[in-house]
C-alpha cells in the first residue's frame, strides 16, 4: 500500500506551497514583487500544480525545425500515418483490455502483476524486468499490452525514481515533437514547458493557436501526431538499447553462466546462515538450468505450475534415514507424517516394489542432496536396481526447491516460489572486476525498461480519440481531411466525431476504472500472500 510518510510528505509539502503562494500575494508588501517575479520567470501556481514556462529554448526548437526541411517533411509524413493507425488501433486495444480485465473479474481472483507505469493511467507492460525478480515472470505477470499502474500499491516505491524520470523523459520527447512539427508547418512557437500536478511531471509546448486554426487538416495531422510518433520512436530506441546492452557493457560485465543476487528483502525466507546472499551466483533451481533472468523466471514458473518433483534414494538410506511416523491428512487433502514445527526434516511419499504408497519422514538435506531427481521409480532403475523416488508431501502450491549457488552448499526452501520470485532480486549481468558495482546494470535496465513501457504508454494512450488528449485533435483533423468532400454539412461531420470522442472517452474511462478495481484487489490478494510467508521454511539452519 502507498506509505503514510509519502501522504504526509506530499500533502504536506503542497500545503506548505500553495499556502505560501497565498500568503505572498494577499499581502501588502509582497503581492506586486511577488507576482512580477512569478511573470518573469514564468511560473504558476495552482493546488496540487505548479507550471513552469519559458522561451530560453525558441532558438533551439527553431533551429530543428528549418533545418534539413524535406527529411521532416517524410519523418512527419510517417508520424502522420502512424498516428492514424494508433488512432483505429486503440478503440481494439483497449476492447481486448477491458475484456481480459472483465474476465479475470468474472473467472479468479486477481493474479500478482508487477511492472509497469502511470497513476490512474494506463501503463504499457514491458517484459519482466530482468534486473529484478520484483517484476513478473512469464505467467506471474497480467499479460495484458495495458494495465493500471498505482505508485505504491503495484509500483514498488523504491522505484519511483526510475518512474517518474521516465514520465518526465517521455514527456518532454512527446512535446518536442509537437514543437518542431509545428514550426515546420509555419506555426508560431510561443514557448516550452514542464508542470509538476501533485506528484507526476510532465511538459507542454504553446504553440500560436490561430497560425494552427489557419493551416490545412493534412498540416494539422502532422503537428498532433508527432509527439505519438516521438513516443514510439523513443520506445524503439530503448527496446535497441535493452537488447544490445549486454554488448554495450561486454568490457566490464558477463553473461550467461548464472543471475547473481542484488538484494534480498528482510523477510524473505531464502534469507539466513544457509539461505541467499547478496553476490551469490545461482546457477540452477532444481534439475532446471538458470543462465539468465528469463531462465530463473521461466525456471519458478515451471515449478510452481508442475507437480513437485522427486528425488532418487537408495533402498539402503531410505531404510538408514527413515523411522516410524503416523501419517494424516491435512485440510487440502495432502498428506503430512512429520512434526509441523520441524525445521530439518519433511514429509515423503513413495512406491515400493509392489507399487503401494507409503509415507515416510526423512531428514530434508540428507535424502535430497547429490541425488538424482525423479518423477517414478522408472527414472531411477537407470543408476541403481534398488532405489525409490521419494517425492515430498507438501501442501498445495508449496514446493520444495533446491537451488544451487556454489560454491556454498545448496539451500533448502519449502515454500511458494512466488516468495522467492517477490523476495529475491537478481540481474544477469556479472561484473568482471571486483571494483564495478552490480547495481549499475540493474539501474540502467530498469531505467530503460520503464521508458519503453512509458513512452509506449504515452503514445498509446493519447492516441486514442478521447475528450482532451491527443487523439481528439487526430481525429477531427482527421475528419476534417477525409469526410469534408463526402459530407458537405459540418453538423453532421462533428457529430459523427462527437459520437466517436465518446466512444473512446468511455472506453478509456472504463478502462481505468476496472483497472484500479484489479489493483486495489491485487493488492489485498498480495498483502494476504505476504503474511503466509511465515508458513515457508528455508533448510538454512540443516547440516
């Protein structure tokens, strides 16, 4: 949930603000100095929004815009017919969205989802994030294009950071845009800047209104797609970016033999004396090889989604190892024969030579460690005539995994791997000098990957022809070019666009709405998961 210090930090601080503003200019003394210094430096102050204006960068926003005027020309030709595209796309994207969102309303409680991006906006998912195991995994995550991002409920607050740079980057490339699009087209260019609303920055060009009335709709077209078109160039070059970053940093960090351990949170239960470390190298969980991020994703997946597999043990020290237990069964139907509080010892279930199942209580480390793993008896005939696959008895959902990280011996862990997958951060990147930090290469992953799923966001969201964003200047232009020889009377052209805008408005409205319904109910199914990480056991402590 969103933390009481961050409330109190932002309610405060635009009380404190706005109060001042105030203050200032009901006075005597202060009101005309105040207000002089607030023109001249082109500020603005209104609650919970603070604008910022200034025309220090005309010269620059001029200069791109006269310079190399036929490559332009095509560039915004391409951003025209994109944005027209996106326009169209956005009423079936966000039809799919708000189908997915109504099913997984009507079929099951909210699955975790993480990664993502925009207050009570829609946000774009990325792939999980490879620098954390935070973000979701392959079938942990929504997979929906567009989710509902909230800080500090499914946007972790130690992110925020890398959140709102990203928003602010995205924006200004969206307004750039707009601005040297329209200074290509001979519209005036009043000025450039960037407002903070609560808590999000963002940025706005002002352009001369009347000089953009007087153009053609197909000059219209170009100047109000061009910061889409921006977006989703920018969401591109960070896609390039994220792809050959492991060449780009190949002098000074590897990859491939392993994801190394960048965090582990206080309450984990892969945390102590035999648990995960920060710099432990992993290289598998379970029979199942980990190379890279996606690998341990993929990895968790399997296990969790698979029955628990088993481990071969010689008839010898399964007899040596096991003693007499009275076996039950618990409320899931699964069956337990050891002491519940036990931290060293589990439950296994096994065929003997008469195919009989039978249940016994063994020592966890001893009976799994340097054994082969198994599914049947079958698989273990290949190394010894007289071995049984014991396979533990766990409740439903819990696992019991090994993961190995040499050179330290294997851990131990009985639990959910979603409390691993949401309590242990790895990244791929290993660095080759003791000196280089690890969490370089997770900062700029995870910095990359916010601005592709916000600069994607951007461009998708304000493409669709809604009531005050881009998409509704898109459309009437649009219109405008396509309908004006079709349709001679303008009435029914704008009603045929009004119809449209709201179509879209409720769609988006919709949207958003259902989504923050899944994420507040998201965020009650984790917190109820987070309080059952006390039912995990880590065989840290076994020797």
């Amino acid at each position: 949930m969103i933390p009481v210090s961050l409330v109190v930090v932002v309610v405060g601080g635009w009380t404190a603000v706005y109060l001042t503003d105030l203050v200032l200019k009901s006075s005597v003394y202060f009101k005309h100095s105040y207000e002089d210094w607030l023109e001249n430096n082109g500020l603005s102050i209104s609650p919970f929004h603070i604008r910022w204006q200034t025309a220090v960068f005309n010269r620059a926003f001029y200069s791109w815009g006269r310079r190399k005027a036929r490559m332009l020309y095509q560039w915004f030709n391409f951003g025209m017919v994109f944005g027209v595209i996106a326009m169209f796309s956005s009423f079936f994207l966000l039809g799919r969205t708000l189908m997915q969102t109504l099913s997984q309303m009507m079929v099951d409680s909210p699955s975790y989802s993480s990664s993502s991006s925009s207050s009570s906006s829609l946000s774009s998912s990325s792939s999980s994030s490879s620098s954390s195991s935070s973000s979701s995994s392959s079938s942990l995550h929504n997979e929906q294009v567009l989710q509902v991002v909230v800080p500090g409920i499914n946007l972790p607050v130690s992110q925020l950071t890398y959140f709102f740079a990203a928003v602010l980057i995205s924006g200004v490339v969206h307004e750039i845009g707009h601005g040297i699009a329209a200074i290509r087209e001979q519209v005036r260019f009043n000025g450039f800047g960037i407002f903070l609303f609560i808590i999000y920055p963002g940025a706005f060009v002002d352009l001369f209104t009347t000089h953009l009335q007087l153009i053609s709709p197909v000059q219209q077209l170009r100047i109000f797609c061009a910061g889409i078109w921006h977006n989703f160039v920018l969401a591109l070059l960070g896609i390039l970016a994220l792809v050959l970053l492991p060449v780009i940093l190949l002098p000074f960090y590897y990859t491939g033999v392993g994801v190394l351990i960048t965090e582990v949170a206080e309450d984990s239960p892969a945390i102590g004396p035999r648990g995960l470390f920060v710099g432990d190298l992993v290289t598998h969980l379970q029979d199942c090889p980990v190379t890279n991020v996606q690998d341990w994703n993929e990895c968790l997946d399997t296990i969790a989604y698979e029955p628990q597999i088993g481990y071969c043990i010689s008839a010898s020290t399964l007899q040596q190892l096991s003693f007499p237990v009275r076996a039950y069964k618990r409320l899931d139907g699964s069956t337990e024969c050891c002491n519940n509080h036990s931290l060293t010892d589990v439950c296994f279930s096994y065929r003997n030579n008469f195919n009989k199942r039978l249940h016994t209580c063994l020592p966890a480390r001893k009976a799994v460690e340097a054994t082969q793993v198994c599914r049947t008896n079958k698989d273990c005939k290949k190394s010894s005539s007289s071995s049984f696959c014991i396979i533990p008895s766990l409740e439903t959902h819990t696992r019991l995994i090994k993961v190995k990280h040499p050179p330290q011996i294997d851990m131990l862990y009985v639990g959910h791997p979603l409390h691993l997958h949401y309590t242990v951060s790895i990244t791929s990147f290993i660095p080759r000098f003791n000196f280089l930090s690890i969490d370089l290469p997770v900062v700029v992953e995870t910095f990359v990957k916010y601005l592709i799923s916000l600069s994607g966001a951007l461009a998708i969201v304000n493409a669709v022809p809604c009531f005050a964003l881009d998409g509704q200047w898109i459309l009437n232009s649009f219109l405008d070019a396509t309908l004006t020889s079709v349709i001679g009377d303008n009435d029914v052209k704008d009603l045929i666009g009004f119809f449209i805008l709201l179509g879209g408005s409720v769609l988006l409205a919709a949207n958003v709405t259902l989504g923050l319904w899944m994420v507040t109910a998201r965020s009650c199914c984790w917190t109820t998961c987070h309080q059952s990480h006390s039912q995990s056991r880590t065989f840290k402590e076994c020797v």
